[in-house]
C-alpha cells in the first residue's frame, strides 16, 4: 500500500495555544495511499494535529513536510499547497450563499483557473459519486447534515488533492446519516486516497484504517494496525479509552 | 414662524450644501473605510497595525480636532486641498471647485472622521460569517483576497448594513459642525446667517433647520428598519 517516500511528514512539532501544550513532541509519517485514523479522547490534540497539516493551525517548533516540500509560510505558496490537501470539516463549511454545484467549482475555478464549464462536468461526476448530484443546484441549507458532509467531500475532491484531512466528519451527524457519509469515505479509501481521518468511528477505523494514532494529552502514543490495537493496546490510556467507548 | 415660508429658499440651500457634502462624504467614508477595514483584516501584521492605527487615532478624537487640524494643519502645510478639485465632480458639487478650500477641508476632516466608524461597521459584518467559512475558503487555496471576494464580502454585507446606515446617520448629523470651520451656507450655518445677520427668532429657523436634516436622516432610517426586517425572515 505505501510506496516511495511518504507524502506527510511531522517530526517533533509542539503546540501551544497560550500555557496549553497541544501538540507534544509529536511526530508520524503517512505514506502515499495510507489511511491513518487518529482517535483519542476530546482535548487530545487530534484535531489540531489534523488542521496543522494544512496549516490551518501554525506550529511553534519541529518541522511539517508535504510530498518532499516543507510547509511554506502564510502567502501564494501555502495556498497552492492547500489546494493539494483535501479538507474535510465536522461542520461541513459549505459557502452558504453560493449552490452546491457552485461550491464544487469555485476552488477548481477560481484558484486553478480551469474552464467553468470542464470544472462543472467534473463536480457533476464526483456529486453523482457520492450520491446527491440531484441536490446541485440547491442551496447548503436546504440539504439534510450527511448530504452536506457528501456535498463537501465532493468539493474537496474536486481540487483533485494528494491527500484529504477529515476533522471528525461525522461528528455533527444525525446516527442515520453517519453511515452514508462513512460509505463515501471507505470508498475513497479503497480507491488509494491518502487520508488522514480524526473520528470517533471505531467500525470505520477497524476495517477501513491501515493505522491507528491514539492520542492523549497531545502526546502521540499508539501507532498500529487497527486490528493490533484494538485487540491489544499496549498503553494503559488506550486500554482505559477503548474500555470506556467499547463497552456500550 | 413666517421665516419657514419667506426664506425658504435660504432653508433649500442649506439643505442642497449640506446634501452634498454628506453625499461627498459618505462616498469617501465609505471608500476609505473599506480600505481600511481590509488592512484591518488582513493576515499582514505591518498592515493590520496600520488599519488599527488609523481605527485609534480618528475613532478617539471629536471630530472638532480634527475640523481643526483639517482647517489650520493643511494650510499650515502649504495644502489647499487640490486634489479635490476633480473635473467633472465639480460640476455637480460646485463648492469643490471654488478657491475657498473650506469646503474641501472640511470635507477631508468628515470623511478621516467617519472612515474610522465604516471600517468598524464592516469588521463587524465579516465577524458575523461563521469563520468555517473563511477556513474552508483557505482550505481550498483561495487567497486572502479571493476568500474575502467570493466568500466572505458576500456574506458579510447583509452583518454590516444596518450599523453602516447608522454610521451615515451620524455622519449627517456631524456634519452640522462645517459652519464653524469655514464653510458658508450649509443647513446649520444658515440659523447663523438668519438669527445673527438677519435678525429672525432662533426657535422657527431651529424648526427649520432640524425638519432640513430629519428629511435626509428619517428615510435613511426607515430604509434600514426595512431591511432589518427582511434579514429577520430570511433568517
């Protein structure tokens, strides 16, 4: 599954935001075509570690590297960066004032300068792909939460990214809308995408991750096969999160 | 209360004067304080901290200080205010045009002023857009001029309208200090003119004066009453 060099590369980045220290010495490198679940309990920096790959978040010290190149500062550079890195957001951000089909096309349109009407084919297909292409011409708010989770993984897919960042997509899910935004996702990951996915989705980790980052406190502290970690997590913080999620 | 009706063209002129330097101004205003705003906003420290600057220094000062620096300063720096003499402009606003730069001077010291209040009065509506959508945006490669283009401006003019309109609101009102500092002939200069000069009782020409500004201010206001509530039922 991983082949050459891999294509996101943290080593020992450190986070503050003021005297909290989110990010602790963290580091983890995600080959091309891997899929890496984070999990871990609510404050533990996974989140933020998701958003510092795009740079969503700066970092105060260690080093990001992406596909060879490492993250440039705030300018042109970094925004051609981030239209190479896929990003998926809990609470979708669909631009609320412009249709679906419009917010498909405004990265590919406005950021890689393709024609409107190839940018607009393509939005179609990968609407068609994850099921709403009947929904393109109508507004976010008029869609049901997963249609826009969908809606949204369709814009981000439209950039055509190296990889794709999820920030707990299903987190602000109605339960019977979870599943069809997951079905998108294991798809994705079965086509090769390289992802990084922060979730509570403990099914989706077991069969679609090939790694599991357990996170507490900032600190890295598992990295697994999903089927060794759930079966035996070596840290005590993993054994006592996983008897906590796992007994209900 | 005969003045009302045998001087009303003095009434009509004032009116017409002060019209046009509040049209003047709250172009300028509005102009100046988009700028403004944009530096105010922008991920460039040098030039936040100059939009910031410039918020502290007119937003903090009465407008009288700065009439007065308008009125002294420049020409103390050698500047009669030029550069407003815009051919074409001063064909419809005559006072731009003329040799007496009060006008101009006090025009420049309402729009520093007002700009200060319009920069505000925009932050406020770009802080109104969930900042999901200004990420997003990042997320997809748009610069920070195409985010605040097509997604963020779009959506934030509707947050700023309504204190916009109070900010004009206040800019007419304001504009009533201009008699003092030089300009002859606006809507409050004319009680100057027709009490002092002319020897008329103040309380009618004050009736007068304030029914000449209330014309401008009161339909400005219902304007914004009305798409106040519009947004309410979009929402």
């Amino acid at each position: 599954m991983t082949t050459g060099e891999p294509l996101i590369v943290l080593d020992a980045v450190d986070k503050w935001f003021g005297p909290l220290h989110v990010l602790d010495d963290v580091s983890l490198s995600v080959g091309r075509g891997e899929v890496v679940v984070v999990i871990g309990p609510s404050g533990s920096g996974k989140s933020t570690l998701c958003r510092t790959i795009n740079r969503l978040e700066p970092i105060n010290s260690g080093t990001i590297t992406f596909d060879g190149q490492p993250l440039p500062a705030e300018g042109k550079a970094l925004a051609k960066l981030r239209s190479e890195v896929g990003m998926v957001f809990q609470s979708f951000n669909l631009f609320a004032h412009k249709t679906i089909m419009e917010n498909v096309t405004l990265g590919p349109i406005k950021v890689r300068r393709e024609k409107p009407a190839v940018a607009r084919e393509r939005a179609l297909a990968l609407l068609d792909r994850v099921g709403i292409a009947n929904q393109a011409d109508k507004f976010p708010a008029q869609l049901s939460g997963g249609q826009q989770q969908r809606a949204a993984i369709a814009r981000a897919l439209a950039m055509q990214p190296k990889a794709m960042l999820f920030d707990e997509p299903t987190s602000a899910l109605d339960p019977e809308m979870v599943g069809e935004v997951l079905d998108v996702m294991t798809s994705l990951a079965r086509d090769g995408m390289t992802m990084v996915v922060v979730t509570h989705e403990m099914g989706f980790a077991r069969h679609a991750a090939n790694r599991v980052i357990f996170m507490a406190d900032g600190q890295l502290v598992e990295d697994a096969p999903p089927a060794e970690f759930f079966a035996n997590p070596r840290s005590e913080r993993a054994k006592d999160f996983l008897s906590k999620i796992l007994t209900h | 209360m005969s003045v009302l009706i045998d001087r009303f063209d003095v009434f009509a002129g004032g009116f017409w004067l002060t019209l046009q330097i509040c049209v003047l101004a709250a172009l300028g205003a509005l102009i100046l304080g988009a700028v403004v705003a944009v530096l105010r906003i922008s991920p460039v420290p040098p030039l936040r901290a100059v939009g910031t600057g410039y918020v502290n220094v007119f937003r903090n000062m009465p407008l009288t200080v700065v009439m007065f620096f308008a009125a002294f300063g420049l020409p103390a720096l050698g500047s009669n205010a030029d550069f407003l003499r815009i051919p074409g402009l001063d064909v419809v606003f005559s006072r731009l045009g003329t040799d007496l730069p009060y006008f101009r001077f006090a025009l420049i010291a309402l729009v520093l002023y007002t700009a200060a209040f319009v920069c505000e009065a925009l932050r406020s509506g770009v802080n109104a857009v969930p900042p999901g959508q200004a990420e997003a945006a990042r997320s997809l490669g748009l610069t920070f001029g195409q985010n605040l283009r097509y997604v963020v401006l779009p959506q934030s003019w509707k947050a700023s309208i309504v204190p916009l309109g109070s900010v004009i609101i206040a800019m007419i009102k304001n504009s009533a200090l201009v008699g003092f500092f030089g300009v002859v002939g606006d809507l409050s200069q004319t009680a100057d003119q027709l009490t002092s000069a002319e020897g008329y009782a103040f309380v009618p020409v004050a009736i007068g004066i304030s029914i000449g500004y209330l014309i401008m201010t009161v339909p400005l206001g219902a304007f914004l009453d009305r798409i106040e509530k519009r947004q309410a039922v979009a929402r």
